[in-house]
C-alpha cells in the first residue's frame, strides 16, 4: 500500500466535501495533467480576485453586501490556494530533492 504522503492531494474534493487523492507514478498522465491545469486556473483566478480586491478596499463606496461577497470569494480562492500549497509541500516531502 502506498504511503498517504505519496499520494497527490488533487484540487477538488470528493462527496461529501472529502478530499480526493491520486495514487500514480505516471505524473505526465491524465489526472496528473487534469490536476495540473486546474490547480493553475485556481491559483490564477486567486491572483486574479487578490488584484480586484485590493481595487474594491481602495475605494469608500462598497457597501455590506458587497464586501460581504468579496469575504466568500476570497474565502473560496484561499481554500483552493492552500489545497494546492498542501499538495505541492506533500509532493516535495515525498521526492529525493531537499527541502529548503
């Protein structure tokens, strides 16, 4: 069996909200190369709403709910962002290359 810090974390989850793992030495397969591209679309649409909300802080006209819907989605970004962070650190934790 492998180990759990050998399996990639994938960047979505399962039922029920469970996180999902890939259990492959083929990292130029399909669901490395799905995982691959959607972590970069979330850490670009991260990059992409840190910018608008350093906008939407700058001005004094936002209102509740507008902020409020600003907190979800950053919310959402930095959950997927840290998704991919653990992912990442699991995969290097599990490589021969130092750490540092």
């Amino acid at each position: 069996m492998t180990a759990p810090n050998e399996l990639r974390l994938l960047p979505w989850s399962g039922p029920e909200g469970k996180p999902c793992y890939l259990n492959t030495d083929d990292k130029g397969g399909y669901m490395s190369r799905l995982a691959d591209n959607i972590e970069a679309v979330q850490l670009g649409t991260a990059a992409e709403l840190l910018e608008h909300a350093s906008h939407t802080l700058d001005g004094n006209d936002q209102d509740a709910e507008d902020l409020r819907r600003l907190a979800e989605e950053l919310t959402g970004a930095l959950r997927d962002v840290l998704r991919v962070a653990t992912s990442r650190g699991h995969l290097l934790a599990a490589s021969d290359l130092p750490v540092y």
